[in-house]
C-alpha cells in the first residue's frame, strides 16, 4: 500500500499555542491531523502584583513620612517626600490595577467551550464571549471545539470478508461533535480518543467486513451503516463525544480479485450486449406477432361480420319460414274445424234422423211385429216344404229270419240318400 493512501488516516490531537492562534488550529490545524482541544499559552504571571506591591509601600512610606515630618523640625522635607511617596504610590497602585484588569480578561472564541480550572481543578466551563478571571490562580486550561462536526477518516487495512479473503482496504469516514467538554478533557483527551476511535472504527469495520461475501464487497460504498454509527455513538458516549455521521467512501479489492471482477464485469456487459439483441429479436418477434394477431383479428372480425348477416339472413328465412308455417297450421287448423264442424253437424243430423226413425220405429211397432209374424209364417211355410219325408219300412221280425232283417236294414239305408235327392212329384208341389 502506498505512503500517500496511509496518509489519508486523520490524527486526532491537541495543541499547545497562544490565544491568538487557536482560531487558525480549531479551523485548519496541520494536514491530516485534527485539534479539537487546544492547551492556551497563558501569559498571565503574577508580575501586576510588583506594582500593587510598590504603591502600597510607596502610601505607607508617604503616611510614615507625614508622621514623621509632624514631630521634627524638618517638616517641609519630610512634607515633599511624602507626596513624592504618596504619588508614586498611586501610579504603581493604578498601573498594577490596570495590569491585572488586563490578564484577567479571557475570549472564548464562538463554537468552543473553555475548561476553567481553580488551583488546577475543574470548576467550570466558559462559553463564548469575554470573561473575568478576577482571582490570580483560576485559569482556562483547554479550549474545546463542541459546535464543528469534525471529520475523521480511518482507512481499514487487510480487512477479511466472509470467504476470509483480505481487501485491500476499506475507507470509513464519520463526524463527530464533543458535546461535553469536561467530559472529553477529564476521561480520555485528544490523543488517547485518536486511538479508541480508530480501534472503534477497526473493530465496527471488520464486523462489517466479515458479514459481507467478497463478491459483493463493493456494495459496501454508500450501504447503510446506521448500526456501525449506533454502535460508535454507544461506545463514545461515554467520553462525551456523539457520532452525526458516517459512511464507507471506497472500497478496495485485491489485484488479483479485482481481474476476476473484471473479467466478470466484461463477461456481464456481454451477457447484457446479448440480453438486450435477444430482447430487441424478441420485441421484433412479439411485434410481427402482434401484427399477425391484429390481422388475424381483423380477418375475424370480418368472418364474423359475414356469420353475423348469413345468421341474420338464416334468422330472417326461419321467421319466414315459421310464418309459412304457421300460416299452413293454421290454415289447415280451420280446414281440420271446419271438416269438424260439418261432421258434427252431418253426425247432428244423423242422430235426429235416427231419433225420427227410431221414433217412426216406435210408432210402427204393431206393424213391426205384424211383419215379423208374417215373415215366420212364410220361413215356416218354406221350411216345411223342404223338410224330409218320412218313409215306413215294414220288416217282418216275428217269423222271419235275423239275417233277412238286417239286409232290409243295410238296402234302406242306402236307397234313402237316393230317394231324397230325387226331385217331387207334380201333385206333391
């Protein structure tokens, strides 16, 4: 790894300098180092209380000589000597007034807070603008930074992924802001918290880094890293200091990982050259279908028109037809009433002729009977003139012999058949 990539890592530190330079060091400070805390110069000595000392025995020296001067015969000297003393002593008295009005004023710049000590011990802190440090041993130690959200970058070397394969490196960039600065001074100070930040960072990016697969390392640049800044804010709380922000800028590979991500790279845009020619084929394709299919729709549409007026057509002949129809039905339902009609009327007229005849039957019945008798007489009459006649065969059986009866017998029955079909006499008619 190069010096200049090393190099990017912030240092965390705090300066020595006079109050005239901590705007400059609290803005800038030197390159890649951080000063949020800067120890003043003090040029507050306790070298006001000479003159104090001098015109307060210059007054008692003037009170001794106006006392003396009162009991000798030298008062007029003595007088002069005085006033000499009583001068002299003002001007020391005013110029040490005004020496220690002078340290005793203390500017904090805007955006920091000063860390006042009295005997060496914290009493308070002092907020921006002037102040009055009236006692002689209370003084601001520390100027801390508690407004500027300072930046701190900490590159993480050889960090292993989940494969276990070490990257290059991994920039991690955050701000934080000193939010109390008693706090920061009193348990940690700048330098020790230069290295618990970057530990922090260390350790928070390697968690990270064995969480992610290596071939999607580069999807730590811009991720989400609101756990990692929840974690720091929880761990630097206690030096009072909170996280505002942080990110992964870059990433970097090994050389050797980073050609077989080339290579990848190269063999996706062709995978993706090829996805986007299949996907216009395609499109030419599904468009040349939708074509055919808007023909084909069209042709439809048509065949449908046409089934449409034959069905209408075929409708219309079924009306007619169904009219014809029921016109013949009907004719021929009249025809079928009115062979009915006259049929029961023929059938009307034969039951009364019947009713007359049988009535006429009715009043004729003597003659009826009359008839019938007569009509007896006549089938009885012609009857007995066809019936058989009878014919006496006389056998003697008493002195004859049996053999002589019985051929009677046979002869007579068969001159009988013969007799009967003879025709009759002419008297006999």
């Amino acid at each position: 790894m190069s010096a200049a990539r090393i190099n990017r890592r912030s240092v965390i530190s705090e300066e020595v300098a006079p109050w005239s330079e901590i705007p400059q060091l609290l803005r800038g400070g030197e390159a890649g180092t951080l000063v949020p805390v800067i120890i003043p110069r003090h040029r507050r000595r306790l070298w006001w209380l000479l003159p104090l000392w001098l015109g307060l025995f210059a007054v008692l020296t003037g009170v001794m000589l106006t006392v003396r001067g009162a009991d000798s015969a030298a008062e007029v000297a003595y007088d002069a000597l005085a006033v000499l003393s009583y001068v002299f002593g003002a001007c020391m008295l005013l110029i040490g007034g005004l020496w220690w009005w002078r340290s005793s004023i203390v500017e904090i710049e805007q955006g920091t807070n000063g860390v006042l000590t009295h005997y060496g011990a914290i009493s308070r802190t002092l907020e921006p603008g002037r102040h009055y440090l009236w006692h002689p041993w209370s003084r601001v130690d520390f100027v801390v930074d508690t407004a500027t959200e300072i930046p701190y970058s900490a590159p993480v070397v050889a960090c292993p992924t989940r494969e276990n394969v070490p990257l290059r490196s991994i920039e991690f960039f955050l701000k934080f802001r000193i939010t109390d600065a008693v706090l920061f001074v009193r348990t940690i100070g700048a330098g020790n918290f230069d290295l618990v930040l970057s530990s922090a960072v260390q350790d928070a990016i390697r968690q990270r880094g064995r969480q992610v697969p290596t071939e999607r390392a580069y999807d730590l640049r811009g991720s989400d890293v609101a756990d990692m800044q929840e974690l720091l804010t929880r761990q630097l709380s206690h030096y009072g200091v909170r996280i505002t922000g942080c990110n992964i800028p870059d990433v970097q590979l090994p050389a050797q990982y980073q050609q077989h991500l080339a290579t990848r790279e190269r063999v996706a845009k062709e995978r993706t050259a090829y996805d986007q020619e299949w996907g216009l084929m395609r499109k030419r394709r599904i468009d040349s279908l939708q074509m055919d299919i808007e023909r084909a729709k069209k042709v439809r549409d048509a065949r449908i028109v046409e089934v449409k007026a034959a069905l209408n057509k075929a409708r219309e002949e079924v009306a007619q037809l169904l009219e014809e129809q029921e016109t013949n039905a009907q004719r021929v339902r009249f025809e079928i009433e009115t062979r009915g009609r006259s049929g029961l009327i023929a059938a009307e007229n034969e039951a009364r002729a019947q009713r007359r005849l049988a009535q006429a039957y009715r009043d004729n019945r003597a003659v009826l009977q009359y008839e019938l008798a007569r009509r007896r007489l006549e089938v009885g009459a012609v009857l007995a003139q066809k019936a058989p006649r009878p014919v006496v065969v006389h056998t003697d059986g008493a002195g004859g012999s049996p053999d002589g009866g019985a051929l009677s017998t046979l002869l007579t029955a068969q001159l009988l058949p013969r007799l009967s079909a003879l025709p009759p006499a002419d008297g006999e008619q």
